[in-house]
C-alpha cells in the first residue's frame, strides 16, 4: 500500500519514489538504516528508468548522463561514509533519520523554488489541450 502511494508521488510530483517511501516506513517503525538502504534502491530504480527513458527519446546527451552518473557516484559514496563516521560518532542511529529528513526537505524546497521560478518567467497556463492533437498546445 505504501509502495503504490510512493509510486503515485513519485509519478505525480516528478521525484524518486524513495523521498516519499523512506519517511512513510520510519513512521511505520523500521529501523533507520533499513529504511535508508531501501529508499536508496528506490531511487536508483526510479532515476535509472527515467534517464534510460530520456536517452531513448534524445533529451539527453550521452556525455551529459555520463558525467552526471560519475558526480552522482562519488558524491553518494562520500555521503555514505560521511554519515556512517557521524552515527559511529555519535552512536545514534536517528542521525539517518535526520539526514534523510533533511535531503526530502531540501528536495522539496527546490522543487517550490523551481516551480515558482518557471511560472514567473512562463506565466500560469491553466487551459485544457486536446489528448489527440499534438500541436495543440503552440
């Protein structure tokens, strides 16, 4: 039930199903890291489907996704041992928690930011085109 709500999201709103996955099960209990491993293969399903999706129609360079894939890489391998230190640190396992609290608020965050900056430049364009027509909407 949980998982078909992630996916709606996810779908719906245009981000990884595991940002909306990973806080619906630390509500339900599970244990942190749990949580945090599952929402990362949520996430890299999710992000891999789309990008082969966007390379297949051509709305991505192949170097771009490249590059990309490398930054993405490393800066979650960085991240991963950067929150392993901080929980042997500290010997809390909620410190997983609040990263993954913190990485959903920032997204969201951005995604308001995006949104209300795209309306400003284009303007709020609520008419209904037609499904059939692809040149309905110029």
């Amino acid at each position: 039930m949980f998982a078909c709500f992630a996916g709606a999201c996810a779908g719906c709103l245009g981000i990884g199903g595991g940002l909306v996955l990973g806080p619906l099960l630390l509500e339900i209990g599970l244990y942190p890291p749990v949580v945090s491993s599952t929402s990362a293969f949520t996430i890299i399903f999710t992000s891999t489907s789309i990008t082969t999706q966007f390379i297949i129609l051509g709305r991505l360079p192949i170097n771009l996704g490249v590059w990309y894939c490398c930054i993405g890489f490393i800066t979650a391998i960085i991240g991963h041992y950067w929150v392993k230190a901080l929980v042997q640190k500290y010997k809390k396992v909620s410190i997983v928690s609040l990263v993954l609290g913190a990485a959903v608020g920032f997204s969201a965050a951005v995604l308001v930011v995006t949104s209300v900056l795209e309306l400003a430049e284009n303007g709020l364009d609520l008419q209904f085109n037609s499904l059939c027509d692809p040149n309905a909407g110029e």
